[in-house]
C-alpha cells in the first residue's frame, strides 16, 4: 500500500509538485498520468527516495520514506525512465550486485537470478559486458533489477521505453501477475492505452497538483482517457 | 566556419547561462585560494629567478635553460594532454550521435571537435602559468611586448601540440583495436615519459657528489634543439626579454608549423573519422573469464567494494592517471639513489632525519594525487548509475566507508612501499623508519576521508571523462587541503623529533615542561587528523543523503 500525504516538492522557488494526496491500495496498479512537466517523475523520485520532500510525508506498506528509508527501500522496486546501469559489468554480475545490496540470501538470490534472466530473455547474453546491449535489452535488465528481491512495491517510470513488442507483451503479462499476488504498482506516463489496459485507477495531475481521480469504470463511461488527458489546463 | 561557430554556440551560451552572482559567490573561495596560488606561485617564481641570476657567470645561461626547460615540459604536457582529450572528444563524446544524425558536413564537426579538444587540453597551461612568465618579465624588467609576444605566440604553440595530439588520435584509433585504445595510448605515454626522462637522465651523467660536474652536466643537457616549438619559443621569449627585437625567423616557425599541423589533423580526419567511428560502436564483449568466480556472492558490506573492483579492472579509461602516477613514483624512487648524503651530511648531523622528512613531504605529495584519483573521484565513479545505490536499503554512510576502502587500502599499500623503499634507500634507523611509517599510515586514513568526504560533498555524475573529476576547481581544492595537512602534521612531527633528538645528543633528560609540549603536539597531531576525516566524511553524507540530480 502506497501513502501521499499532502506531498509538496519546489525547485528553485518553484512548485514542482504541490499537496499530493493519493492512497493506492495492495495489489492495485495505479497510473498517474499527465502531460510533460507535469510533476510525474518528482513524484515517483520522492517516492523511490531520490528526492525529498517540502512538505508532507510518503508511506510504503507504512513506512516512512523519509524517516524510515531502509525499510521502505527493502520493500520497494524502481525502474526509473533513462537506463542508466553499470556498463562495465555483465548482467549476471549487476544482479548479484542488486541482489547483495537488497540483503538476499545467496542461494535464493542465484535462484531468482537463472530464472528472472530466464524469463526476460537475458540468458543468452548474461555473460556480455551491458554496454553492449541494445536500449531494450536495458530496459528488460532494468525490469529484472527492480523484482530482484520480490519487492511488494513497485514503482515504474514510463514503463515500455524502448521495448519491443514482445517485450511489452511480456512485461503487460509480468505486472499483471505481479498485481494479483499482491504486489502495489505505481506507473508514472504519458501513454494513455497504456494506462487504460493496465491500470485500476488513474490520476492526472498538472503542474504538480492532482486535478482528477478515475478508476476503470469511470473511464469506460466518460469514453477513455484521452477526452479526460485533453482536458487537462496546460 | 559559419556551421561551426553555429555548433559551437550552445556551449558558449552554456558557459555564459552558468556565470552569475550566485555562482560567482558560490565559487569565491576558489577565486581566493586561486589567487593565493597565483601569488605564492608568483613569489616562489621570482624568488627562484633571482637567486639564479645572481650566480656568478651561469646565472644568465641557467635563467635560459630554465624556460627553456619550461617550454620543453609544457609542450610534452599540452602534447599528452592533447591526445587524450582527442580521444575523448572525437571519439567517446556523448553528442557524437547527435552531430552525426544532423545534415552537417564531417569537415565542421572536426572543426568543432578539435577546437573543443585545443581548449579543453590546454586550459590548464593557460591558466597556471601566467604568474611564472610575469615573474620573468618583472624580474628582467621586460618591456611590454614581451608580454605581447609571449601572448601570441602561444597561440601558435598550443595549436602545434594541438595538432599532433588529434592527429595522433585518429590514428591510434585506426591502428589499434577499439576497446584496446586507450590502453594502448597510456602504454605509450608512459614510454614516451619514461623515454624523455631518461633521455634527459642520459644527457645528464651526473656524480652529485661534486656541484662543478652538476653545473658542468646540466649546462649539456640537449632538450633545445633548434627543430623543436620549445626552442622558437626560448629563443622569442629570450630576445624580448633583453628588449631585443625576437627573429621573424621563429615566429614563421611557429605559425606555418601550427597551420601545417592543424590542416594534417584536418585532412587525416577526414580520411579517417567515418571509419573510425564505425570501428567504435559497442560490440558484444563476454566476460566469460569470471564464469569460474561465478559461484562468489560479497555480502551487503562488500557488495559496492566487490562492484567496484571489477569495473575499476575492466574501465581502462579509469587508469589514464594511474599509469601518469605511477611513472612519477618510479622516477621519485629512481631519483633517491643519486642524492648525495655523503656531501650533505658535512652541513649537517642531522641529514638522515631532514631527508626523511624531505622524503615524507614529497610522499605526501604523491599521496594527495593519488588519493584525487583513487578517493576523491570514487563517488562521482557512480555516474548517472548512482540512483541504482540511491534507491536501495544501503545506508549513505556504509557506502562513503565502502568508497573508503575501496580507495584507503590500494593507497595504504603503495605509500607503506614507497616510504619504506626511499628510507632504507637513504638509510633510516629503526626509530625513524618506524615513525615514518606509523605518520604514513595515518595520513592515508586521514586523506582517505578527506578525499571520500569531499567527494561526496561536491559529487559530479555528469562527466565525460573521470580525469575530469580530480582536475576540477574542487579537486584541486581537495589536493590543496590534502596536502597542508600533509605539512602541518609533519612540521609538528619534525619539531618534536628535533626537540626529543636535541635533547638525547645533549644528554639531558626532559623536564615537565617540555614532556607537556610534546604530549600537546601530539595531541594536536592526533586531533587534527580526526577532524580531517570526521568533518568531510560527516558532510558528504548529509549531502548525498539529501537531493542529487540524476
């Protein structure tokens, strides 16, 4: 379960993201869509622990981001937008790295690795150095990282960036089983077929404040979301 | 030309949005330690110059050999410097793609690549040398067309070295396999420094232990020979000097050599440059060699340790200074073998203590550059990767420890060898050597943390080469407080071990007095070395812990 309270964040003088309140429940996949600059990705850095927080506080299965970072990290998954991962290292040895840093077990961890590698398509290329690897090759790399250590949350910045459709496919089917086993996904996008086919609920914000909440229902009857994503001020 | 200027209108416009107040103050504590630096280097320069001078008939052909010498260095500088910088520039740029992607003719993107190279290389020179040229112009009381002439003629100077280095560049990228370049470039720069040294070394058949044939040596050494920029360069800067007027002669020597150089480098890189770019494009590499190590998993505590040495053993772009550091170590222990102690010990009885603390200075020396390299530069190593550890349940402070050792125990090693080889070299007893080693080890923690504090406290995972990092306004910083703390603990040091050696040939024992002074020196010793690695290590972590731009 996810908590926003009242969640503010300026730069410079300026609202990046201003009284966010959401409560995204166990096991729902929540989008937050808006248009570019809207305050998506500072929300979902505030919530991976990247950024801090002006005002208001974020709790991850009710633990503090701010006050409680370790405990809310162990729990959390983050793929963030650019793949930027250690290109000097071969995948099997970056998710050793993320699985030591997570605290997993070794056997579980080599385990979960040969099958996650397995699963994503990595295994052929698992002993080639990253920076070799294609942008979706990264992304699935990426995907892997963050589920790793069975997160209960997971937090996904522009989720299909660079996959091809087979990954897409892949990935739709992986969140999918993820959320009915429980596990709470955040999406931040700006991809509306996207947020329409995976997401329980969705929100759109602009200029950092949420300005309307729909869950699948109230999408159907309002005609989609893009009539909702044109209405939003720009 | 028009494309060029076009092109390189962002960085300019870059430069220009990142000069305000708010940055200029930010930076005033650079300005002003910038300025010490002038000053002192300005003092030290004609310090130097005069007492030259004012030897009896050498002092003259000193003073020429001296900047002829200077000439001779910065152009080897500019040259390494030059090529490096073009790899990086031509060749693993990040806008590379973009440039490529756009209707623009590969004639103006080398034009723009080698102008970026040029400057980028030789800011340094530029700005670091003004206070030494003032200091000859002044003390020779030079007219100002010295200073007009020493101007211009840089200019040419730099665009020779400039020249060499990119072509050389390009070529070494033809030549060499892709992922083996840099590798290649450091094999050779080091010979090539360990070449001129010992070169130099040759020209220098020296017995120290007689001045008339040092005098006698160094006045035969031939690094000026008329075919080389330095020599144009010594002979212009002389003449005007003297308020002569310098041979046209030299100035078209420098001019047509800079322009031959700069259209070779043009016109080879357009011969070159789409092949080579397509020979560098990222190829599949296995890693398979650790396929036996497989079954290795490093604990939560070691897993950034673990990470990092690997990467640092695959990342050749990561030695470029190793492999420069290592040359000056090996010239530094090379040299202690000709110090001539015999002659030196009729000035003093105490010759073996000072040239221990001689040998700790310039330790500390190596220690401040090598801790830049290793220590300093190891946080802003993360890069753009850095949200990866920032993102996961390792706390801020188990990380700066983990950078730590990761550079605290390579640097431990090598300063415990050094120290260790140069004292027994210069015959230390077992009291001293046994000082100088436990100061050693203490120096390495405490610039240790220094270095991974201050790293921390100005990270830059925005770089497009790690060099980069130790050599920005910061890093200097870094190597400027490393080193005064360097000074300050061995000054004490000294002055304690003079006081209990005094009293020991004296026969006198201490009296409550003087034991105070020493436990208090000691103290002071002992407390300045924590705060050394408290206060940066506490601040990096305050600073990482809060927002990082990634």
């Amino acid at each position: 379960m996810i908590v926003l309270e009242n969640v503010s964040k300026s730069f410079n003088g300026r609202w990046a993201v201003k009284g966010l309140n959401l409560l995204i429940n166990k096991g729902e996949v929540f989008g937050l869509l808006g248009p570019n600059a809207a305050g998506k990705t500072t929300t979902i850095k505030m919530m991976a622990g990247l950024l801090g927080l002006a005002e208001g506080r974020i709790l991850i299965n009710g633990y503090d981001i701010v006050s409680e970072p370790l405990k809310a990290k162990s729990i959390l998954g983050y793929v963030p937008d650019k793949a930027f991962l250690y290109e000097k290292l071969t995948s099997r040895e970056f998710l050793i790295f993320i699985s030591s840093l997570h605290g997993v077990e070794k056997f579980q961890a080599f385990k979960r690795i040969d099958k996650l590698l397995d699963t994503f398509g990595i295994k052929e290329i698992e002993e080639e150095l990253i920076e070799s690897y294609s942008q979706g090759m990264r992304q699935r790399l990426l995907f892997l990282s963050a589920l790793i250590h069975n997160p209960l949350v997971l937090l996904i910045d522009e989720p299909f960036v660079g996959l091809d459709p087979f990954g897409v496919k892949m990935l739709k089917a992986m969140m999918r089983r993820l959320s009915s086993e429980g596990v709470t996904i955040f999406l931040a996008t700006h991809s509306l077929h996207i947020a329409e086919e995976l997401c329980d609920r969705v929100g759109l914000i602009s200029k950092g404040s949420l300005i309307d909440l729909k869950n699948k229902e109230e999408i159907v009857i309002e005609g989609g979301l893009e009539g909702l994503f044109l209405k939003i001020p720009l | 030309m028009k494309i060029t200027l076009l092109l390189l209108s962002p960085k300019i416009k870059s430069i220009k949005n990142s000069i305000n107040l708010h940055t200029l103050m930010r930076r005033l504590p650079f300005i002003l330690i910038g300025i010490v630096f002038y000053l002192v280097f300005y003092i030290g320069s004609h310090k130097i110059l005069s007492f030259i001078r004012s030897m009896e008939f050498i002092g003259e052909i000193l003073s020429k050999k001296l900047l002829s010498m200077t000439f001779f260095s910065l152009g080897i500088f500019l040259l390494l410097s030059n090529i490096i910088t073009a790899l990086s520039s031509f060749y693993m740029s990040k806008d590379i793609p973009f440039l490529m992607s756009k209707p623009i003719e590969i004639k103006e993107i080398l034009r723009l690549k080698t102008i970026e190279t040029i400057l980028t290389s030789s800011w340094m020179v530029i700005s670091f040398m003004p206070p030494f040229f003032i200091a000859y112009g002044i003390n020779y009381d030079a007219p100002i067309f010295f200073y007009i002439f020493l101007t211009l003629t840089f200019i040419p100077f730099i665009l020779i070295s400039g020249g060499i280095g990119i072509l050389t560049a390009h070529l070494l990228t033809r030549i060499f396999p892709v992922r083996k370049i840099r590798l290649a470039l450091l094999t050779i720069g080091l010979l090539l420094f360990l070449f001129i040294y010992l070169f130099v070394k040759s020209q220098l058949p020296v017995d120290l232990e007689s001045p008339e044939r040092f005098n006698h040596s160094f006045f035969a050494t031939k690094i000026d020979l008329p075919l080389m920029p330095n020599f144009w360069m010594t002979e212009i800067a002389t003449a005007s000097l003297k308020k002569q007027m310098p041979d046209v002669l030299y100035l078209l020597l420098l001019l047509s050599n800079s322009l031959f150089m700069l259209m070779l480098s043009d016109r080879v890189g357009q011969k070159l440059y789409i092949n080579n770019i397509e020979r560098i494009q990222p190829s599949t590499r296995d890693a398979s060699r650790g396929r036996r190590y497989r079954s290795f998993y490093p604990s939560r505590n070691l897993a950034v340790l673990w990470k990092d040495t690997k990467i640092f053993f695959r990342d050749t772009s990561q030695w470029s200074q190793v492999f420069i550091i290592g040359a000056l170590i090996f010239i530094y222990v090379y040299n202690f073998r000709t110090i001539p102690l015999k002659l030196l010990s009729e000035f003093t009885p105490f010759i073996k203590e000072i040239m221990v603390l001689i040998n700790m200075v310039m330790a500390g020396l190596v220690l401040s550059a090598v801790s830049a390299r290793f220590l300093y530069s190891s946080l802003s190593l993360e890069g753009m990767a850095f949200w990866i550890i920032k993102t996961s349940p390792l706390t801020v402070k188990k990380l700066i420890w983990s950078k730590f050792f990761y550079g605290f125990i390579p640097v431990t090693v090598i300063m415990l060898a050094i120290v260790f080889i140069t004292n027994m070299i210069i015959g230390a007893d077992t009291l001293l050597m046994f000082f100088a080693l436990v100061t050693v080890v203490m120096l390495c923690i405490s610039i240790s943390g220094l270095g991974v504090g201050m790293g921390a406290m100005y990270p830059r995972f925005r770089y497009e080469n790690i060099a980069s990092v130790s050599m920005s306004p910061t890093g200097m910083l870094f190597m400027l407080i490393a080193f005064s703390v360097v000074l300050l603990t061995l000054s004490i040091e000294a002055w304690s071990f003079y006081f209990y050696k005094k009293a020991g040939t004296s026969g006198l024992s201490l009296n409550l007095s003087e034991k105070t002074q020493l436990t208090l020196a000691g103290i002071v010793i002992i407390v300045l070395n924590i705060l050394t690695i408290y206060i940066p290590m506490k601040k990096g972590e305050k600073r990482l812990s809060g927002d990082i731009s990634i």
